[in-house]
C-alpha cells in the first residue's frame, strides 16, 4: 500500500544521547514537532489501527467481530482509523484442508484492499491517508501479542520512556520504532520517502536495505523497518553510489528514485549528518 523509506538527516550521535537523556525540554519539542505535523489537530496514535484476522476459509474479523466484506470496507471509514495502520493476520487452514471462499487465492485479500482506493475516494477519502500503512502478522502468537488497541502503549508514551530511558513494554517493540522516528523528526531534517521493498527495489545494494537501529529497541517484528548510517558510514556509501552507473534502461522509474536517493544522502551529507531510513 504504497510502502517506502522514509529518510531522515540526523546526528546519530545527537540521537543516542537523546534516548535515555531525560531531557524534558527535549519531549515536549518532540511532541510540539509532532503536533505540527499532524496539522495541528489531535494527536494521532498510528498504532491504535485496526486488527484484521483473515481465516482459512476467507472470513473477516475486524477487532475480533465477524463482518462481511461489505461492513468491512465500511467499518475502515470511521473517523477513529484516520492515521493509523492496520495490522493484518491472514490465518491458514487446518492441516489436511485447503483454503476456501473469495480470499482462497494468496494476495487475494490485498488486491481486496486495493480495490477499495475508488471506495474512498467517492467518499473524499485517501486511503493511503486514511489508513497510512498495513503491518502483516506471520503467525498467530504474534497477532495475539497486539493485543486490543486500548490495550497497547501510545505513540507518545513510547517517546516519553525512549528519553527517559526505560522502555516498559518489550512487546511493542514497533511502537518505539514509530517513536524513534517521530525523535528523528525534531532533531534532523525529514528528506523524503524513496523505495520499496525496503530500498531493494533500487537494486544498488546499499546497507541502508538492512535492518539496523542506532539505539537499542525491543524486537519489531514487523514495521517500521529501521536502517541507519553514521556520517563516515554515509560518506563512504555516497563515494560508491557516485562511481555507479545509477542509469537503469529497463525501468526509467527506477532509474529516477536511484538519482532521488543519491540526492537525497548528498544533502545528508552537506549538513555533516548520517541518515536515519524508517520502512513501513
């Protein structure tokens, strides 16, 4: 739905002093920067998504209740999923059986959600805005392990304890994830989103596809997938890309986002930052 890497220009050594620095000054900048963003209005926990369980046999369970394809896509119109993400379980069948009913065929669910992009836009709604992003659950212990959303730590409840240095809640590791941008936000300088499938689509083997946090986190088992570079490691990585033929003649897309990321760690690198990439 649109995935990509956000990338951020940060003093990586600045960021690691933040986590843990109990800087109140510092939490309320964060929050004021956030609250910028968000235009001003409430503060939007993008974690407090809806949680959607797909069975074998293609029924839908949104936040545990049994809906049907068309009170689904209704359901996703509240107001209260506006900024968030949905997390996304597809179920497989019981042994020995096979999958059944219209979402039997894998990726089926997706294109359903694909499909319903006109649903909102008829509605005045983007549902790439509206519903900013979908985090997959492999198995069932870590669906579960969401919990009900009222249940799990709010975003700014996340930034408060990465300042103070005490994180609660090793089971939502992804919550701190969304923290730790929201900190790179106030201390550096949002570039621009670039990519997909986590850089890789670039096809220029850059570290910056590895998953690599520059402060310790719980585990994320999903999104956001974190990646950093110091200002040397950036360095050194923009000397390669700039002895790199970034023409691509099968994929004149491709070829522009590989110009775009190269521009984008070349203004990193004029502010004497590293780069802070969040994947989701």
């Amino acid at each position: 739905m649109g995935y990509s890497t956000m990338l951020y220009a940060v003093d990586i050594g600045e960021l690691k002093s933040a986590c843990g620095s109990k800087d109140t000054a510092l939490l309320e900048r964060v929050r004021s920067v956030v609250h910028e963003r968000d235009g001003g209005g409430k503060r939007v926990d993008p974690t407090k998504g809806p949680r959607v369980r797909v069975t074998g046999k293609s029924e839908i369970y949104l936040n545990g209740k049994l809906v049907t394809p068309d009170e689904f896509k209704h359901a996703l119109l509240s107001p209260e999923w506006a900024g968030t993400y949905m997390y996304l379980y597809q179920q497989g069948p019981p042994r020995g059986q096979q999958r059944e009913g219209e979402f039997k065929v894998p990726g089926s669910f997706m294109r359903f959600l694909l499909s319903l992009v006109p649903f909102f836009e008829e509605r005045g709604l983007i549902f790439k805005k509206h519903i900013i992003g979908i985090n997959s659950c492999t198995t069932e212990e870590q669906f579960a392990d969401l919990g009900d959303p009222d249940d799990e730590i709010t975003a700014d409840q996340a930034l408060e304890e990465l300042i103070a240095g005490k994180l609660t809640q090793p089971g939502n590791g992804h919550v701190y994830g969304y923290a730790l941008e929201n900190l790179c936000l106030a201390l550096g300088v949002f570039l621009d989103s670039v990519g997909t499938d986590r850089l890789r689509s670039l096809r220029l083997k850059t570290p910056l596809s590895k998953t690599r946090s520059p402060v310790k986190l719980p585990k994320i088992e999903d999104f956001p997938y974190i990646s950093y570079l110091d200002a040397e490691e950036l360095r050194a990585e923009l000397a390669r890309l700039r002895q790199t033929d970034l023409s691509y003649p099968k994929d004149e897309e491709v070829e522009q986002e590989r110009k775009h990321f190269l521009q984008l760690l070349e203004s990193a690198v004029e502010k004497k930052r590293g780069v802070v990439g969040f994947y989701y």
